[in-house]
C-alpha cells in the first residue's frame, strides 16, 4: 500500500511523477486482480472448499482472462458430466503435439478421492498465480490439470464420512458416480473416468505426474508426506534419476519454504517410531500405472489432522518446487525417459512380483509424537493415542527398498485371439500398437495353462480377485484365425502388455477375473456312459492305465473315490476340453 500527502507529491519532478502514478496504477490493478480471482478457498474462513460448479466457474474465467491458460472438455465419466482438463502454456499455444513438445509435461490429478480435496483448492491458486505472474513462470514446462477426477464423488459432499480429517467444512465422497473408488481402476478400467484419463494421458505423455490425496493413519508432525514411483520398478535409469535427484531436491526446496516432509507414512498397526516400509503402488494405482509409461509419478500425502489451510498451502508448494525443477531439468527429464524406455526390450528379465527387503534398513529422521496405549471409553481394550505436548525428533527404520520375487523374459510378442475384445479394447486404449492376421495362421508359441490361484471371498471394487497364480508353459503349435491380434513388445508400452498379460502379476488381467471363463469346464459326461469309452481309451493307451493305477497306489484318499477316478482318466484323455485352464494368450518368444 503507497500512501502520498500533497505535498509530498509537489516536490516530484515530472519524470518522477510518472513513475510514481505508475507504481500506484499497478498496484491498484495488482489489488483488483487479487481480489477478482480470490478463490472460494480464500474469500472464506480457511476451512471451505469450492464445490464443482464454483471449480469451473473458475477455471472458465482464467480461460476468458488469461492466453496461457485453456480449459478443455475430454471424455465422459459415470456421473454424466465430461472430464475438464485445464492447460498452462506460457507460449500461448495449444494446438501443439502435446506427446512430442520439445518442453516437458506435468500432469497433476485432483479430487480422485473428493473428501480430500486440498489440491483441488492449492491448483486452482497455482493456475492463478502462473496467469499473474505471482510465481516463477515455467518456460520448459506444460501444466495440465484435472480439476476433479471423481465428478460424482465430488457432487455427492457431506461433512461426516472422512471422520478422521480436520476440514474442510464440506467435502465430496471417496465413491464415484456408481461408488468404484477410481484409485483401484486403472488397470481394470470398470470406469468410463478411467477410459477417459487414458485417453488424456496418452495425449499429454507426462514427464511428471502429481496425484494429490490426504493421508488416513498414524500421527506425527508432518503436514505433507509423499509416495514416489517406487525406482526399481520404474526402470534403473528413470529410477535412479528419481530417487538420487528429482525428489531429494522436491524435498530440499521445501525446506527452505519451512515445509519438513517425510516418505508416506505406511503405519496402521503400532506407532511410526518403531519403523515402517515404502507403500508399494501396484499398477492399480494411479502412480502405478503412470509408471508403465516412464513417467515419474508422485502421491502428495497431506496429513489428515493437521489444518485445511495447512494442508493446501503444503500441497500448493509441493506443485510449485515440482514445476521449477522441471523447468530447470527438462532436457535431463527427456533424456533420461528415452533411456530408462530402452531397458525393457524382448529377451530381457523383466520383475512380475515384488516384495520388501527386509535385509536393507535405512534410518531416517522422523518427526513423531509420542504414542501410547490407555483404557478405551467405548469398547473393553485399549485404545492408542499420541501426545502432542510430547515430540520428538528421532532416526527411526524405514524399509525402502523391494527386492524381485518372479522374474519373466520378455516375449517378442504376443497373440490374442480376437473374441477377447475386453482385453483388446483396454490395450488400444492405452495406445499400445498392433497387427492382425491376415490369412488363418499356425504359430509355435509358449502356451500356459492355470496350475492354481485363489480368490478373494470378498468384493472388491466390482471384482472377486484372483491371487497367488501358479502356471505350467509348454511349446507348442496353435491355429489363429485371420483378424486375431499380434502386440509386438518393442513398444513404448511394453510394461503395460506386461502386467496385464502375464498372468502371475498382481493386476493381471487374470487376476482382475477377465478371464474367468476359462476356469469353468463347459462339457462333461454321464459315467455311466463313459466308463466304456474310458475303458476302452485306457485299453489302446497303456501306459496311462499304468499312470492310473500307480496313482491309486500311492493317494489312498483318490482309491477310494471312484468318481474322481474316472474324472482322471477323462481329464487325461483327448476328450477333456482344451479350453478349460488353457490361458488365451499366448507369447511368441
């Protein structure tokens, strides 16, 4: 504020004059945009969150206002309402090859869980702010944004279900438009949201992606956490660059902002001092499947108890430190893509199954509180409790590195029939390039078949799925029709083809049931009818008869069952269906 008495102003020179009317007409104007593009988060007590109409409104007036900033509208999601994307590009220019802009792209996702809406208001400033200028303006970076992920959870606000979290006054619903939380969706892809980010992030290919969420679980001193990609899986080269310089220098610039952080608190059971691991972001995930792309993906962790005004001001600088380290790096950012994407070529080792290691403890300073247990006033047990009049600043373990459990070579190829269009339809929508037979063809493959699994007793997100796969392969001649599909792993999205195809990974297609008619027998037998033909089969082959009964010898529970007896010889004879157990795709080595 400039304040000016007469006489004061008598004594300027004209030139000075000038100046100083100036300073004052921009300042006014500085005062009226501030006060023009107030958020609704702003113009409030610091505990209110903008509901979905006031977010568009909004965003639109950036878009009507400002030439670096566009609002476009991409697919549908199940609430109805299409999925807004909003655009920063200090060029001016938004009818470039997003995918191949020589600038980097970071791409930042709000409100996949509405009732943790900090980023939903910290974005909205941080567009308002590049428009003005008020921050660094990025000239190697591309901001995308999705507003809200989750449109129905977002019109579907209430002030009660996220009972552990301080503010703000009203929020949306961690369920969708037909209640999928859309953070367990983006491999299986039940939801048209999902279909829709697919088509976006294929558009934008981000360098960088930000999934701001508000952390559940144990208490301590920290207003921001984070999960980043987890390094192996991502790739030695993308992994490495991650771990040892992207977030390290994330973490160190928001220390000078007087903001500590601290890896994702992963701690449901006991209390953080004792120590806990990485959370491990499988492709179901939002940073998990970004991660199949190269693309370095971080989890903002705001922390549940601590202030609304807090957690979007933590949550607001964390986007900010990330798109000036972009700008500054965007050219070691490409590069080290395209390497880490040149490690997964055909022939080469390729990790389906992670698990901690237990053997390498690192020790990191954490800033906790004092956890203890007392006598609970609701049930008969104790219940925990942290004491905030007692901090403490302390190196506690942290188990951050995984260590590879399965291990498949990656195939040249793959073949799938064409009348699995529901797996088909999911791999083209996520770019992944193919051809088809053109004539009715007879390929030598690696062929497998479903040894066990077990299935979840309880729904899961739409699905009852599969676990702890085990698979027998064999060579083997197999007759594909003209049309069917050959995906080639020399692509960009090999890690996709990966994880989906190989059914042994965690959120593989199969074991997301995709493939569950395979697991059922469709034709059968009447005994009585096929104790002839068994014994007839048996007659001219031998050697299974032998099989038989060295079987009956040896598995007394199986001597005395005759029904499965005869269900042995069945499944042992050209009569048992190929189809049953016979996973239907098949890898071309």
């Amino acid at each position: 504020e400039i304040i000016l008495t007469f006489e004061k102003l008598k004594k300027i020179t004209p030139m000075r004059f000038i100046k100083v009317a100036f300073l004052l007409f921009t300042t006014v104007l500085l005062a009226q945009n501030d006060s023009k593009y107030a958020t609704y988060f702003e113009k409030g007590n610091g505990n209110q969150s903008a509901d979905y109409e006031e977010i568009l409104r909004y965003y639109e007036q950036l878009d009507l206002d400002f030439k670096t900033i566009q609002v476009l509208t991409m697919g549908e999601t199940d609430s109805g309402e299409r999925l807004q994307i909003v655009i920063f590009n200090s060029d001016k220019v938004f009818d470039l090859n997003y995918a191949s802009s020589e600038k980097s792209v970071l791409l930042i996702n709000n409100g996949i869980h509405p009732g943790e809406p900090d980023g939903i208001d910290a974005t909205m400033q941080l567009y308002r702010d590049l428009a003005l200028g008020k921050i660094k303006v990025p000239k190697n970076v591309i901001v995308v944004a999705i507003p809200v992920y989750n449109i129905g959870g977002c019109l579907n606000r209430n002030s009660t279900t996220r009972v552990n979290q301080d503010g703000p006054e009203e929020y949306g619903f961690r369920g969708n438009a037909r209640n999928y939380d859309l953070n367990r969706d983006f491999i299986k892809s039940d939801t048209k949201n999902t279909h829709s980010f697919y088509q976006l992030f294929q558009e934008f290919n981000p360098d960088i992606f930000i999934d701001n969420h508000v952390s559940n679980g144990a208490d301590y001193q920290y207003t921001l956490t984070y999960i980043m990609t987890e390094p192996k899986k991502l790739g030695t080269a993308l992994g490495d660059y991650m771990k040892n310089e992207l977030t390290p220098s994330i973490v160190k610039d928001l220390q000078q902002k007087k903001i500590e952080t601290t890896p994702y608190v992963n701690v449901w059971h006991g209390t953080p001092d004792e120590g806990f691991q990485q959370f491990f972001e499988s492709p179901r995930y939002a940073t998990g499947y970004t991660s199949l792309f190269n693309t370095m993906g971080f989890v903002v962790e705001t922390h549940m108890l601590k202030n609304y005004a807090s957690r979007v001001k933590a949550t607001y600088e964390f986007m900010v430190s990330t798109i000036n380290y972009a700008d500054k790096n965007y050219k070691t950012i490409k590069s080290k893509r395209l390497e880490n994407r040149n490690q997964f070529q055909p022939k080469s080792e390729y990790t389906i199954k992670w698990e901690i290691d237990t053997t390498k403890i690192t020790k990191i300073p954490f800033l906790g509180y004092v956890g203890n247990y007392k006598k609970s006033d609701v049930t008969t047990g104790k219940r925990l409790y942290y004491d905030r009049k007692i901090p403490f600043t302390k190196y506690i373990p942290f188990l951050a590195d995984f260590k590879s459990v399965t291990t498949i070579k990656i195939p040249n190829a793959y073949v799938i029939p064409q009348g699995f269009w529901n797996v088909i339809d999911r791999l083209k929508d996520n770019k992944l390039e193919f051809s088809r037979l053109k004539t009715d063809t007879i390929i030598e493959v690696e062929s497998y078949r479903i040894v066990d699994y077990k299935t979840s007793k309880n729904a899961y997100e739409g699905h009852y799925p599969h676990n702890s796969t085990k698979l027998s392969s064999e060579r083997t001649k197999v007759k594909f029709r003209k049309g069917d599909y050959l995906f080639k792993t020399n692509q960009i999205g090999v890690k996709f083809l990966l994880e989906t195809l190989e059914p042994e990974a965690i959120d593989s297609y199969f074991n997301w049931n995709f493939f569950d008619t395979i697991l059922q027998q469709k034709e059968g037998y009447s005994e009585y009818v096929f104790e002839d033909l068994a014994n007839d089969y048996l007659t001219k082959n031998p050697e299974l008869r032998a099989k038989l009964e060295q079987k009956k010898k040896e598995d007394k529970a199986f001597a005395e069952n005759p029904e499965a007896q005869l269900e042995w010889v069945h499944k042992n004879s050209i009569y048992y269906e190929k189809a049953h157990l016979n996973y239907p795709v098949y890898r071309i080595n």
